[in-house]
C-alpha cells in the first residue's frame, strides 16, 4: 500500500477496526518514511462470488470494486468528501447490486447507481461523474441535469 502523501511503500497499522457487522476491516495506517508519517485509511473486504458485470460491447467481467472505487476517487477528487462516505456510498451500491442479481448486472445499472449515490454526496462530484458518463451531447443537456439537481 503506497503512502498518498509520498507514495512510499511500507506503513504500519495504527488501528483496526470490524465494521459494518464484521464484514470489512477499516485500518488506519502511517506512513513509516521518516519526516513523512501520513496517515491513511485502507479497508478490507471478504469477496464473496463476485457478480459478472455486462459491459457495452457485450463482454462480461468480475466485478472489480476497486473500479468502482476509482471512479468515486475520481468523481470527487479535491472536494470536501471523506472516505468514510465514499466506502458507506459504495457498500450501498455493492447491497443493491446483489438485490439485482448475483450473476450478472449491466454496467450501465452500475452507473445509474454512483449516481444516484454521488447526487447525495457531492453536487460538483455527481456532474463530474454524469458528464462523462453520460457523454452530455450538448450544452442543454447538462444544464437540465444541473437544474434537475437543484430541486
Ligand atoms: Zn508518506
């Protein structure tokens, strides 16, 4: 696990806590570079059977929550959003997708999912993500969606 503030490679655990009835571990590490001594938080998860996840051209993957993970990390980088809420937003999406299914769900359904889980996070973050998602084909379109959110 690499430091975020350094990227160096070696930290040691600090705390570890069970959460969410003791299906995940949330750990807090520091960075052990000397003059560094970041702080991050890593989390641990039992991966049941993962679902297949149908994509657009038709080719079906593992589900990878790590991808999913990216795409929140991206969405909301440089806004004021803990991880703490990125993690409950993604344990949300992982619960309804296993009420979908547990064999396979469209990519497309994952992604009406961050969204509707970034519109409760972050504004800015649910438009970043939209906008590129949903490949807005003119203006107009992203303004309605902007002015959708308001309400
Ligand atoms: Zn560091």
């Amino acid at each position: 696990m690499k430091c975020p503030d350094c990227s160096y490679e070696d930290s040691k655990v600090v705390d570890s806590r069970s959460i969410h009835q003791g299906i995940s571990i949330r750990r807090r590490r520091e960075c052990t570079r000397p003059g560094c001594g970041y702080r991050y938080t890593t989390y641990e998860y039992i991966l049941a059977n993962p679902v297949k996840v149908i994509k657009k051209s038709g080719v079906r993957e593992e589900y990878d929550r790590e991808k999913l993970e990216n795409s929140f990390h991206i969405a909301c980088k440089k806004r004021p959003v803990p991880e703490d809420n990125i993690q409950q937003a993604i344990h949300s999406i992982e619960e309804k997708i296993s009420n979908i299914s547990n064999v396979e769900i469209d990519a497309s359904r994952i992604g009406e999912l961050v969204m509707d889980e970034l519109k409760k996070i972050d504004g800015v973050a649910f438009i970043r993500y939209a906008s590129v998602y949903r490949q807005f084909k003119d203006v107009g379109e992203f303004k309605a969606q902007i002015e959708d959110l308001k309400k």
